[in-house]
C-alpha cells in the first residue's frame, strides 16, 4: 500500500514529506522534500507519480540512485582516467619502496596514458582506449607496455571499487587483451643487462685501479660487495662497522625491503679506510653537490671513460654470479643470499631464516683474492695497498 503523508520535524519549525509504499516485501520510505520550499499540492503530485511507477514495477528509489549513479559515472564531474590515475599514485606512494618507483609511475603514464585517454571519463574507457596506449609500443618496448598495461589495470580496478566506473576491467590481460596481442615471450627474449665475462675480471679491476675519483671507488666497492647500484650510491658512513667489516643496508633501500648485512672483504675494507671524510658528510662517495652522493649515471659515464660501453655496472652482479656458479662450490643459496635475492619457491622462504653470513664471508673473500688476482700496480687509488688487512696483494 502506497501512502503520503506530512511529518512535523522536532524542531517544529520545518516539515517534510514522506511517500511510503511497499517493494519485493520490505516497506521503504521515500522523501518528498522539505515544507515550504515544497508546497502540499507539490508533494501529493509527486507521490501521485511514484505512485504511477509502481504501477510499472518501478522502485523509485532504486530509481533516483542508479539517476545519481548514472551522473557520478557520465555526468559532467565523472572522473577521467587521469583523476583517477593520479588518485591512485597518491594513496599508494607511501607502501611503494622508493621515491623512484613513484616517479616510474607518474612518468610511464604522462609519456604514454596521458595523450592517448587522460581526459576520457573512466566509465567510457574501453579495451579500444587501452589498445591505443600499448600497442604502439607492444613490440618496439615490450617491457615498457607490459608495465604499463599492468598500472593501467591497477588503476581501473581502484576505480571500480572506489565507484568511479562499473563492468568489466578493459585493461585486464588473462582471458581478454591476451586474445589481442601476441604474449611478450614470444616476441623477443628477456635481454639481460650487459655483463663483463669473469675471466676479464682480473684485468678490469687492474684498469679500473688506475682511475681516480669517487665513481672509481664506487665501481670497486659495487663489484667487491656484488651489491646493486643503488645500494652503494646511497652507502653512508653509519651504515659500515670497519671492526666486524660489515655493511649493513637498511631494507628502505634494498629491492625486498628487508636490511641485508654485507660482509666486507680485506680489500673492501681498505677501500673504505682509504675514502675521504669531510665535515657534514655522511655519503662513503661523495657527488658534486654537498650533502649528496653520487648520481646514478657516475659509474656509467666512467664505464663509458674506460671505453667499456658495452657493460652496465649493475651487469657485474651477473659476473659475480656466473664466477660463483662455475668456479666455486658454494651453495646456490649461499650466492644467492650474497645477491639479496629474495627465494622465488615461497615455502622455502618461509622456513629459510638464516642470512648464511659467515659463508657469504667466505664467498666475498674468495670473490676478492678472484678480482685482484692479476694486479700488478700497488700503488694506485683503487687498489688496496699491502698490509695485513689485504693479504690478497701481499
């Protein structure tokens, strides 16, 4: 039974309307609006039309909503792609590891997404408007667009559940855009970061000790500690105990985000005790600009110096595991816990509590005596000099 009536509030200085009626079983109650501004005849004419809706089978409140749905989803304010993205990156920056995976984000989107379905409303984003995006670089930077699908996706789905789009997620890979483009693995093979053969290791180091300067340093202690790039630009004084020769990374900078102890070989050590330490510093190698370490090109732009182009500093990791591999008996995991690599099986991780420091110490040493084995010149700034801290150059 449908019914209008007029509700006095508390306050007595206000009245409301009320349209009361009866759908799938449940009684619900519908607002007529607020007396004077919605006079008695106004309120009786609308309850006389919801009255007629029923008649249809029509819930009128049901119907308001999917009204006001429909103008938050297509309306003039909906939410384009790039509100939307940009919401996204904010309320998800702090759990990222780093400052560089944010702006990874931000950048990939501006140069690819942006252009292409910025200001396209979220709701009307179809496979089509993704399509647009990654197939131009699907095969020329396959890396790239398959990164940059999978923030697409991220972004959409968010927007699904925060109410800004309904329906499927256009951008979804498995079942759906894997029907349209060719699967990256058969487009081209993973191409690993140039690395320098281990057998070349001796005389590199040998080159490498004639050069001067803090990349110089920064490179040999990257390739003594088989550390990443990142981890040694960023190294700083409190992080080193030169008595138990330790360096231990905070897990803000590492990739598992976990701290990860390195244990400092004999030449690692006079490495250290040979760097410079000026007032207000806290960086081990020391950039251009005061209070900041090196920049991430530093060690590139020297490998370029050394006409050695054709390596990548973070490709030393890679030398480091092959000689470890071929020419030692370590255990797997012991070299692998050397490269804070995090276990791929997750119920061996699970139970594998122990960072194997002790033999990873013995594995930096042996790695150390490998590297310096050919070094003729004792007195140059990288190589470290005899001394019974470095029994390698004795």
């Amino acid at each position: 039974m449908e019914a209008a009536s007029i509700f006095k509030s508390a306050n007595q200085e206000q009245s409301h309307g009320v349209f009361r009626y009866r759908a799938a079983g449940r009684l619900r109650e519908m607002g007529l609006g607020n007396f004077p501004t919605l006079s008695l005849s106004d309120a009786r004419d609308l309850a006389h039309d919801y009255r007629k809706k029923r008649l249809f089978g029509i819930d009128p409140i049901e119907e308001r909503q999917s009204l006001r749905l429909s103008e938050k989803l297509e309306g003039p304010n909906a939410a384009t792609f790039k509100q939307c993205a940009q919401a996204y990156i904010e309320s998800h920056k702090n759990s990222w590891a780093n400052n560089k995976h944010s702006a990874q984000w931000v950048a990939s989107l501006a140069t690819y997404a942006y252009p292409q379905i910025g200001d396209q409303v979220m709701q009307k984003l179809t496979a089509a408007d993704v399509l647009k995006v990654i197939e131009p670089i699907w095969v020329s930077k396959t890396e790239t667009a398959s990164r940059l699908r999978g923030r697409i996706e991220n972004i959409i789905d968010w927007a699904i559940v925060r109410g800004y789009r309904t329906g499927d997620n256009p951008a979804r890979w498995k079942g759906h855009l894997s029907h349209t483009l060719p699967n990256r693995s058969k487009i081209r093979k993973v191409q690993h970061l140039a690395a320098l053969p281990y057998q070349e290791i001796p005389a590199f180091m040998a080159e490498l000790a004639l050069e001067k300067g803090a990349a110089a340093q920064a490179l040999a202690f990257a390739i003594l500690t088989a550390a990443r790039t990142g981890e040694v630009l960023e190294a700083t004084w409190p992080e080193i105990n030169l008595d138990t020769r330790t360096w231990t990374v905070p897990g803000e900078r590492m990739k598992n985000s976990r701290e990860h102890r390195v244990p400092l070989s004999p030449p690692a050590k006079a490495l250290i005790k040979a760097l410079p330490i000026k007032k207000f510093e806290t960086h081990l190698f020391l950039g251009a600009r005061r209070g900041k370490g090196l920049s991430n090109m530093a060690m590139l732009t020297l490998l370029r110096r050394m006409k050695r182009g054709n390596v990548t500093a973070h490709g030393f990791r890679s030398t480091f595991r092959d000689w470890a591999a071929e020419q030692t008996s370590y255990a797997r995991e012991v070299i692998e816990q050397a490269l804070a690599h995090t276990l791929q099986n997750k119920v061996e991780a699970a139970y594998f509590r122990s960072d194997l420091f002790e033999k990873r110490r013995a594995l930096m040493e042996d790695w150390a005596a490998y590297c310096y084995g050919a070094v003729k010149d004792e007195n140059s700034s990288i190589a470290p000099s005899v001394s019974v801290d470095n029994p390698i150059m004795a």
